[in-house]
C-alpha cells in the first residue's frame, strides 16, 4: 500500500509539474503576443506618422500637392510649403515651431520661407498675446495681394518692352511684337482695378446674405 500511496503522490507531482509548465509556457506564451501585439501597434502607429489619423494624412497630402502647384507658378518650394500650411489651419495662423513640425522643416528653413511670403505679402506675421512668440498668417485678401504685385510686374514689362519698341522701330515685325504685348500690359492694367473692385462688392454681398440667414 505504501509503494501505492508514493507513486500516487510522484504521479501527482509529475502532474503539477507538467501543469506548471504548461502555465509558463502559456505565460511566455501570453507575453511574448503582447510583446508582439506592442511592437506591432508600434510599427502601425510609425507607418501612420506617430498617431496621425487618416485625414492628418490626407491633408498632409494636399499640402505638398497644392505647394507643388505653386512652385510650378515660380514660388521656391519651402516658401509654397509654408503658405500651403498656413492656408489649410483651422486657426488660420501658426507659429514658426509649430510650421517646423508640421512640415518636418528645420528652423532655419522655415525662417527663410516665412521671410520670402512676408516680402511679396502673402504672408503677414502678428504677435501672440502674453507671448515673445510670432504667428503667422495668410491675410484674407491675400490673392488679391498677389493680383496686385503682377499687376505691378506688368507695369514693369510694359516699361522696358516700350524701349524695345523705340529700339527696334514700331514698323519692325519685331517692334510690332512688343508693341501689341505693352497693347496687352496697358489693358490688363487698366482693366484690373475694376475686377478687383466688382470681387470686393461681390464678396461684401455675399457675407452679408449669409449673415442675415444665420
């Protein structure tokens, strides 16, 4: 009976060691799926930009579509990327860190970007309340902003292409030519302060109806 009783308790023993086993292994199991499920939220949350939610994404996108747009119309490439930035937040205006991170820029670059906008307007740049900090904007009638300066620049091409029509002689295939781009400058010049006035009405009118449905 003895022999019977201690195999009983070796078998027994065996049992909770293999039992024992079997819960390390399912613990090694359990914790090396988590640590697996971890390094694969992980990678997930790298692949998406660390968090960014698919619109972040998306609008990341427009972005660099719309700045490549504007270097195609002869903007540098970081002074389109800023504006399209500024262009797309919901505030409307951003400091020169938060534009560094946004759009994965060095300081220095950014800086040179906002600079370049400021200096043809289509970027203004006002102080934070309670802050040493700037934030930058694009102004509302930024593209009439932009309007104007080619209007400016045909000014200038009108000017230097009549000197070519003196040079060259009006009755000249080439001096006709230049004659009929100045024709074109002078008109699209005289014609613009009327567009831009029509736009200002319209838009004044346009506010006005959707504040009085609101």
């Amino acid at each position: 009976m003895a022999p019977g009783r201690g195999g009983s308790r070796s078998g027994g023993g065996a049992r909770s060691g293999s039992a024992a086993q079997a819960g390390d292994r399912s613990r090694s199991g359990g914790g090396a799926a988590q640590a697996g499920g971890g390094s694969r939220s992980g990678d997930a949350a790298q692949a998406g930009g660390g968090g960014d939610t698919g619109r972040d994404v998306a609008v990341a996108r427009f972005v660099e579509r719309f700045a490549a747009v504007l270097v195609e119309a002869g903007v540098p490439r970081m002074p389109a990327r800023v504006f399209a930035a500024l262009l797309v937040a919901e505030s409307g205006r951003l400091s020169a860190a938060e534009l560094a991170g946004q759009l994965r820029a060095s300081p220095a670059a950014v800086s040179g970007g906002v600079r370049y906008l400021t200096g043809v307007g289509m970027v203004t740049r006002e102080g934070e309340p309670g802050s040493r900090r700037h934030l930058y904007l694009v102004p509302d009638d930024v593209w009439n902003q932009v309007v104007s300066s080619r209007d400016r620049l045909m000014t200038r091409w009108a000017a230097v292409l009549r000197e070519g029509v003196e040079l060259l002689g009006a009755d000249t295939e080439a001096g006709a030519r230049m004659a009929d781009s100045v024709q074109y400058f002078e008109f699209v010049s005289a014609e613009l302060p009327r567009v831009q006035a029509r736009w200002l009405e319209y838009r004044a009118a346009r506010d006005g109806g959707a504040a009085s449905r609101s």
